[in-house]
C-alpha cells in the first residue's frame, strides 16, 4: 500500500505518462474534480469535459501521440496533519523529436498541484501550469502561447 506522498507523487507522474501517451481521456479524468489553470491562460477550466477540450483543440498529435516526453522532477509533497489535503510543487521539462525536429527541450516551467482525498484516494483538486521557458512549440501546440 502506497504512502501519502508515494501515492500524490503516482499523480503528478501519471499526468506526464498519459498526455506522452496522447491518452487525452486519460488527462481529463486525472483532472475531472480539478480546476486546471496556467500563467498564459486568464481563466481556470473545470471539469472533464472541459480538460479534454483544451488539450485536443491545443496539442498537436502526430499518429496519436504528440512525440513529447515530459520529465517531471524536483517533487516536493506536503500532506496536511489530517491526511484530508495536499499541495505538491515540482518542475517540468517537455522534450519533443520529430522527423523534421531534432530531439530538443521545447517548454520548461513548473507545476502547483493541490489534492484532496476522496473514498476511492487521492485525487487533483487543482493545478496550476506555470510556464518558465519556451522553446520551439511549433510543432506541439496548434497556437502559439499568450505573451509569445
């Protein structure tokens, strides 16, 4: 049986696993009691339908996936002294290859995660996308990000 911050940490990872994957059902049911938001977008979504939304209107799939790898690192967890609610922070870094595209780091930044823990486990409650470094997106997002 997993710990607290084993089981958090599962999340933050999985997320990376099934966005690489192209699994967008995937994405939005990780994030479907979650608001998502980010430093380039002036409004939080929530909901399921919602998250799939964004994610297939903006990442580019090339044969079902977006040939992206996510490394995720530097987690941090903090569990509250209930064990009802946790924040985790951590780093992100997006390498994408293409046949046209030599393999390559294309976004850097951070993410904010809080949790909460229902019957069934833990669960996102929200996360925040904080977008540090930008890269050649031409070939992962189907718009360019505000600000860029």
């Amino acid at each position: 049986m997993p710990t607290d911050r084993e089981a958090i940490t599962d999340l933050v990872y999985l997320y990376a696993e099934r966005l690489d994957l192209g699994d967008l059902d995937g994405v939005a049911a990780l994030l479907t009691h979650a608001t998502l938001r980010s430093n380039h977008r002036a409004e939080g979504l929530r909901g399921r339908d919602a998250v799939h939304a964004l994610y297939r209107d903006t990442v580019q799939m090339h044969d079902g996936i977006p040939s992206t790898k996510h490394v995720t690192t530097n987690v941090i967890v903090e569990v509250d002294a209930a064990g009802r609610h946790a924040s985790a922070r951590s780093y992100f870094t997006v390498l994408q290859a293409r046949p046209d595209l030599p393999l390559q780091p294309i976004i850097a930044g951070r993410y904010h995660d809080r949790f909460e823990k229902a019957e069934s486990g833990w669960r996102f409650s929200d996360r925040l996308i904080l977008v540090d470094l930008v890269g050649d997106l031409r070939r992962h997002l189907k718009m360019a990000l505000p600000g860029r």
